[in-house]
C-alpha cells in the first residue's frame, strides 16, 4: 500500500503546480510580451518484481515548465510614441539599476528626468544614439539617450541670401519696393530684417551711356542697422559690376539685449551668377535665406518601425538619433523568467546575437504598437479542468488506498 500513497502523492503535487502554472498564465492574460508557460509531465522509474515480469510505476516526478518564445503575441496599437512591439525572433536588451543586462519582450518605454530610454520598470533600453543624426550601429550597444535640454546652440546670422531679386526696369525714379528675410541675433531669437530697393537712376544710351541704379538699405524694428549701398545694372539687366566684396549689413544694437555689433553678409550671388537682375517684370524677391537658427530642443520623441528613434526638433525637422538593438538565442528556451517581465541567461543558453531588427534571423520591431500576451483563454481552462480531475481521481487513489489498508487491519485484528 505504500507504493500505493506515494504514486498518488506525487500525482497530488504534479497537480498542484500544474494548476499554478496555469493560475499565473492566467493571471499575464494583459501583461504585454507575456509568454505562455506549459507542463511536461514524466513518470518515475518502474519497480521490478516477479524477475521482472511484473513493473510498477512510482509516479510522476515534479513537472517541468517550458515556455514557447516562438508564439508571438498579437500587436495591439497604442496611442504612445515610444510603445514598440517585436514581431518575430527576438528580445529587447535591458539594463536593471544593478548593471546586470536581461532580456524582454515587453516594449511599453519611456523617457527618464535625464532623457534615458527605459522600460516601465526603470530598466535601461540598450541600443545605439548618435545626436549629430549620423548613426551607427556597428559599435557596442549602450543606454539609448534622448536629451531634454538644448540639442543644438543659436546660431547668429552672418549671411542672407535670395535665389533670385528682380527690380523692375519700368520702375520711374524714386519707386521703392521692400522684402523681409529672417535673421537671428546670437540668442537665437528671430527678427525680421527689411530691406528696401528704391530706383535713384534710369538708363540713358548716351554718349555716355548711363546705367541704371538703384540703392538699397536695410533695417530692423528691434535693433539698430546701418550700411546702405547701390546697385548698377547693364542694357541686359545685369547686375553690373558685381562687387568684390559683398555687401555687409552691420547690427550695433538688440533690443533683447543680444550681442551687439553683428555683421550680416548680403550674399548676391549664392549659386554663382548674380541673384539680382533688373528685367522689365513686376518686383519678386524669392526663397529669402539665412544661416543662422534658433536653440534647436527636442519637443518629442517615438519609435518609428525597425526600431528607429526619432527625435521631433524645435525648428520642425526630425533628427533619427537612436535604434533598439535586438538580441536572439540559439535556444531561447533556456532563458529563466526572473520577473518585471524579464529574461535572464543561465549556464546553458547560447551567447546572444545582438544587431537591429530585421537582420540575423532578428523580427520587426513596430512602433506605437505593444505585443500582446499569448495567453489562450480556452486553452487555459480546459488544462485547468484536465489537472483538476487528475487531482481527484488521484485522491481517490489515496482514500481507495487507505480503505484497503484498513481492511487488510481488521482482518488481522480478527
């Protein structure tokens, strides 16, 4: 009888961890990249008896668990920029605060106070950044770093320029006409600098021939701009001659309390022949320029598909200034789940390959997107009914088991 009670009890505890692991599969039904768990079941070795004509079982030994990483949960959208989900082979590099590197499938991301990428659980997203957009990812991988400060400096204005400035050859002497072009001081603030084009000379045939002029001046209703200068055209509407030295338009004071003495070049010819030309056309100042530019900051940031990072700037460019890196594992069943929806090596798992998405055998990573859980519902439950029954019946093994028992003492007794 007492092989009898040990056979059944360790069917009672197979049960009982059976039905744990079905109760924390249920219990992920919603935690994103969450990877089903199952139960292997295996006997114990046979006893011998009767010169070996006759075995009996021991029983089950303790249930092994395999979890199945080649599922791949359902991509649910989500409204956050930062959300990613891999579709495929693969699982994204995290760093916890002890150093120690793990592994997950969990792609619900954030920014830190300090701009680094990291999972809900404060874990760092490994990966690549480069800030001057050029990136690479051949290096080694590291914490992936979205700045929340300035990316880029302001840049003062030294030159303006236009593709093209026409001024009107049927102009009567003394008719003006005006443009704007954006210039900004060494805060990077913007101002609006105005020039004016008036006609002081019309073209005469001669003896001698007399050019056409017109002057030119520049001003600015927050700050104080000298430098005026004329412009002489030829019977073909040229530009005639084009200075050596370009005209310089010079700012001695800001009203935002900029740096003073700033000097803008009024660059005539940016692709080579005179952008200035005086035709007999109404007045047109085209695709008006300057080099410098405001504090560039980061106003936003995502993960674009593939893993990309994407940085939203202030000026109204995107800068791609990050990847997601991807590691996969010859046997990724070897991985030990440790927790916060992490995955840890153990002594058998191969060496992780790490590169980005789609390379190697690597999955898509989708942007705004979450993997859902691979938690089957029906599965679930009708595994959970199938260990049940197993439990009672083997109970009743154990009851069966110690009514014989009895029985076999009360005819000793008798």
């Amino acid at each position: 009888m007492l092989a009898a009670f040990n056979t059944a009890a360790s069917a009672l505890s197979a049960d009982s961890t059976a039905v744990s692991v079905v109760g924390n599969n249920l219990a992920n039904l919603n935690t994103s990249g969450f990877k089903t768990n199952s139960v292997i079941f295996e006997d114990v070795f046979s006893q011998s008896m009767n010169s070996g004509q006759t075995q009996v079982g021991m029983g089950v030994q303790t249930p092994i668990t395999s979890r199945n990483f080649s599922q791949n949960g359902t991509p649910q959208t989500t409204s956050d920029g930062l959300d990613a989900a891999i579709q495929g082979q693969g699982f994204f590099v995290v760093k916890n605060s002890s150093g120690a590197t793990q592994y997950s499938r969990d792609g619900n991301f954030k920014r830190s106070a300090t701009g680094v990428l990291q999972n809900a659980e404060g874990e760092a997203i490994q990966g690549w950044t480069n800030l001057s957009g050029n990136l690479s990812t051949s290096g080694p991988i590291g914490n992936i770093v979205i700045p929340t400060g300035v990316l880029e400096p302001a840049v003062a204005s030294s030159q303006i320029s236009f593709s093209n400035v026409n001024l009107d050859a049927t102009a009567a002497v003394g008719a003006s006409n005006t443009t704007q072009v954006a210039v900004y001081d060494s805060l990077g603030q913007e101002h609006q600098l105005t020039l004016t084009f008036a006609k002081t000379q019309n073209a005469a045939a001669g003896p001698p021939a007399v050019p056409a002029q017109w002057s030119w001046s520049a001003s600015l209703p927050d700050g104080t701009t000298s430098s005026t200068g004329t412009f002489s055209f030829d019977n073909n509407g040229n530009l005639s001659p084009i200075p050596a030295t370009m005209p310089t338009i010079n700012v001695s004071n800001w009203t935002d309390g900029a740096a003073p003495g700033q000097s803008i070049t009024f660059n005539l010819a940016p692709n080579g022949p005179s952008a200035i030309t005086q035709y007999a056309q109404a007045f047109n100042a085209s695709n008006p320029s300057s080099d410098g530019s405001a504090a560039t900051t980061i106003v936003d940031a995502s993960i674009g598909d593939g893993g990309i990072v994407n940085a939203s700037l202030s000026n109204g460019q995107t800068l791609q200034i990050g990847q997601v890196a991807l590691a996969t594992f010859a046997n990724p069943d070897s991985l030990v789940a440790v927790g916060n929806n992490d995955y840890q090596t153990t002594g058998t798992s191969s060496q992780a390959s790490i590169g980005t998405a789609n390379t190697g055998g690597r999955g898509q990573i989708k942007g705004s997107s979450l993997e859902g859980s691979t938690v089957d519902i029906s599965t679930e439950f009708t595994n959970l009914i199938t260990f049940q029954n197993s439990y009672s019946a083997n109970s009743k093994v154990i009851t069966t088991a110690n009514a014989m028992e009895q029985t076999t003492l009360n005819l000793v007794q008798a």
